[in-house]
C-alpha cells in the first residue's frame, strides 16, 4: 500500500536543525501543518507496511507450516501408498493363491466328475456283474441237476462195470477152462491125425500112389497148421489174462537183440537195421517183447523176397504224444484193407507168400491197449510197411 503527495519525504532531525530547520522555521505555519501531516502519513503507511510485514511473515510462517504439513501429509501419503502397494501386492498373492486354489477345486471336481463316472461304471459294472452271476447261478444249477445225474449214472455205470467186470472173471475162466481143454482134448487128436498118416507114408508107401501121398502130406500140413492155430489162440488169450509187472524198459536195447536173433537165424540175407538210441517206456518186459518180437519179425519176413533190405525201428509225435515206430521197405499192403491187419486171422497176403498164421498183429494190438496206447498203420504195395503204436 503507497501514498502519493507533492512534497518530498524529510526524516524527522532534518526539520528540526540545521539549515533547513532555520528555512523551514521562517515558512509559514500551514506549510508545517502539512508536513506533520506527511510525517503522520507516512508513520502511518510504515505502520502499516509493519503490519504487513509481520502479516507477511505470519503468513509465511503459516504458508512454512502448510509446507511442512503438506512434506507431513505427503509422508504420510507415501506410507499410505506404500501401504496400498503393499496391501495391492498381498492382493496380487492372495489373488494367485485364490486362482490356484480355484485351479484345484476346479481339478478336484473334473477328479469327481471322473470318479462320478467311473463309480457309475463300476456300479454298471457290478449290476452286469450280478446279472451275470444270476446266469451264472441258474448254470451252476443247471450243472449241479446235471452233475447230479451223471454222477447217479456214474454210480449205476459202475455198478455195471462191477457186474460186468464180474461176468468177464467168469468169462475169462471159462475162457481159461476153454483153453486147458483146446489145449489137451484137441491137441490129441491132431496128433493121432498126423502120426498115422506119417505111419501110412513110412509103412505103406509101396501101395499108395502119388496122389495119396499128396492127401496124406495135405493132412500131415494141415494138422500141423491146426496146431500152430491152436498155439496162437492160447498165447493170445494168456495175453489179456497175465498180470502185467511195469517197470522201465530201454527198447533199443530190446530191439538190437531181436535183430540179432534174426539176423542169427538167416545169415544170408543182407538186411541193414537201423535203430534209434535211448528209445526207453514204462510197461511190462515180457508183453512187450512180444510186442517188438512180432513187428520186427514181420519186417524181416515181408522183406525177405527183396535182395537188399533196411528195416528201422525209431519214434517220433503223434497228438502230443511219443510214438515209436517199426519201418520196412518191404512188400507193404494196399491201405483200402489198413483195417484188417489187426483183426485175428486176417490176412492180407496168401500162405504161399509169407508164412503165418494171421494172428500176430492181433496180439500186438492187445498188448498195446492193454498198455493204455493204441497201434495203426501206413503203407503201399511194395513201397514198404511202418507200423505205430504208443504206451
């Protein structure tokens, strides 16, 4: 604030000494009113410019306290908006934690969601399971009415076997009776058949011509031949009669020693035997070396109208079993009548061919079954024979 005026501004010790007093005295009184009035006026205007001053200085006090509550508030500002970082910040973890947490429950229920599915599932599974045990329930019942009755016809089926088994005792006695009596009541007259007609021959051949000593020589062969019928039919019953004796037995060895006796017997056929090693079964000794005795001497006898034979006696599979095998190179057999090689008597070649009396293979087949195994053949005419069985 200013005021103007048309005299100049005096300090007060100038307007009362000096040169300017003596001038100043000599003006005239208005003209010192006015000054007093300047003087005042200006007083006045330094008071207040003072006053304003200290009012200035008031308000820069006041404006220093604004500022240092504002540094104040702005400290505090900043701890609140560290504090709001800080609270953002825990937000942020809080918020991550949260959406991991929401991730799991989201894959704890997608867990039960599949859990769900499969306990229906399982419980699909278990009601197929029950239906299925229903059906299978009415089956074992089924089986047990079935198994019921089998076994009641077991138990009847045994009781036939029991009787029938008792019927064959009696049987294979009465065979047994059958075969002493064949034995002893046809035996003799056979022998008196054979014995007279030699006595005509040696005592009376002067009176008879060629062609009765031919009919005695047919009789004499024919008893003869009766008689090694008679042979074979006791040996074949006292095969499924003799109690059997199991034990190991090495068929190779049992084999060599066959050819050997045959060999032994006709030194001069040249026939090679080839026989497998280690060839062993579990059977009764002497049943099957009738066995081999009858194979191997059927392989050297349909060999014998060759000049150079090979017999061979060896195993191989059949049905996941082992069967052992005799094979020759010899006359052989037509396979439309493979059937009847092992029916008795039956015969495929004639007398005049190769000796015998049809009853051999017979035999063997009876061993053989009775040895829990079974016997078949293969062959062609002059192509050979091999002849299979198994224990």
């Amino acid at each position: 604030m200013s005021v103007q005026t048309s005299h100049p501004i005096l300090h007060p010790t100038l307007l009362e000494s000096g040169p300017l007093a003596l001038a100043h005295s000599q003006d005239s009184r208005p003209e010192q009113t006015a000054l007093e009035i300047a003087q005042r006026a200006v007083l006045n205007i330094l008071e207040d410019f003072a006053a304003e001053k200290s009012d200035l200085q008031l308000g820069q006090r006041a404006t220093l306290n604004i500022f240092e509550d504002f540094e104040a508030e702005k400290s505090r500002m900043a701890g609140a908006q560290r504090a709001a970082l800080n609270i953002l910040e825990d937000f942020t973890v809080e918020k991550t934690l949260l959406q991991a947490a929401q991730r799991s429950a989201l894959n704890i229920l997608d867990d039960f969601s599949a859990e769900k599915a499969h306990l229906h599932e399982t419980q699909r599974a278990v009601l197929n399971i029950l239906d299925d045990f229903d059906q299978e329930n009415v089956k074992v019942q089924r089986a047990n009415a079935q198994l019921e009755k089998e076994i009641t016809d077991r138990q009847r089926a045994e009781e036939e076997t029991q009787r029938a088994n008792k019927e064959l005792l009696a049987a294979n006695r009465e065979l047994e009776a059958f075969s002493y009596s064949v034995s002893h009541d046809l035996r003799a007259p056979l022998r008196s058949i054979d014995g007279f007609s030699q006595a005509l021959l040696e005592d009376h051949a002067d009176q008879l011509d060629s062609s009765a000593k031919d009919h005695l020589q047919r009789v004499r062969l024919a008893t003869q031949r009766m008689s090694v019928l008679i042979d074979d039919l006791l040996n074949l019953s006292r095969v499924t009669r003799t109690p059997m004796r199991w034990e190991r037995l090495d068929l190779s060895a049992l084999a060599r020693s066959i050819a050997e006796e045959v060999q032994k017997a006709d030194p001069t056929r040249h026939v090679e035997f080839v026989i497998a090693d280690d060839l062993v079964a579990e059977g009764d000794w002497r049943l099957l070396r009738v066995v081999m005795e009858n194979l191997l001497g059927n392989a050297w006898k349909y060999t014998s109208a060759h000049e150079r034979a090979r017999i061979e006696f060896g195993a191989s599979q059949h049905n996941g079993r082992r069967a052992f095998f005799v094979r020759d190179d010899g006359a052989g057999f037509d396979p439309r009548y493979a059937d009847r090689l092992f029916g008795a008597f039956q015969r495929l070649h004639g007398p005049n061919e190769f000796p015998g009396s049809g009853i051999g293979l017979a035999t063997v087949q009876r061993i053989v079954r009775r040895h829990g195994g079974e016997v078949w053949a293969q062959g062609a005419v002059e192509r050979g024979a091999t002849f299979y069985f198994t224990l």
